[in-house]
C-alpha cells in the first residue's frame, strides 16, 4: 500500500513539473526606440522602448533586458525587438517586461 501512494505522489510530481516547465510565456515583436530607464516607480528593467507592436497597437512601451544584447548599443534609433513577456509582471504601475532574444534595426 505504502508503494502505490509512493508510486501515485512521485508520478503527480513528474506530471506536475512537465506541465508546469511547457508553459510558455506570450512571444512579443516590437518596433520603436530604446530608451535608456531612469528613476520610475517601478525599477525593473535596464531599458525601455516607445513604439508600436506588430498587431498595430501604437504608442506602448516596454520594460526590457537582455542576456544576449548590449541594448546601450541600440539606443536612439529605431529597431525591432523580440523576446518572451517576464511572468509576474508588470507591477507598480510600470509596463510590461521583456527578456530580448532578438534586435534588429529594420
């Protein structure tokens, strides 16, 4: 009996850890201007971006960093940026928050 409940939480555990790890985070691709971030009530990020979404959605801005890119590199002109939204955010009234995996000047 001890074996099959062993049995049944060890599978519950598995089951629950690969449906967790494929949960995916929404893909966003983005066109405007990088923006150095400076003191805001919000405090995540290292850059942000002004522009329009590839939906058409005009005038959102973005929190970003990056792992891969140097966004100081990309600053002041326009670009297209891609990446997966950050969970847990926004908060403090800030934007959402992008991790980039993808720059590109258009």
């Amino acid at each position: 009996m001890i074996v099959n409940k062993s049995k049944t939480l060890i599978l519950s555990l598995l089951f629950s850890m690969i449906f967790i790890s494929c949960e995916k985070t929404k893909y966003i691709s983005f066109e405007g201007v990088i923006q150095e971030l400076e003191v805001t009530t919000w405090m995540y990020g290292t850059h942000i971006i002004y522009g329009t979404e590839a939906n058409g959605a005009e005038n959102v801005r973005y929190a970003l960093r990056s792992d891969n890119y140097d966004l100081s590199e990309f600053m002041l002109e326009p670009v297209l940026v891609e990446g997966y939204l950050i969970k847990g955010y926004p908060v403090d009234g800030g934007p959402e928050y992008i991790n980039v995996d993808a720059i590109a000047i258009p």
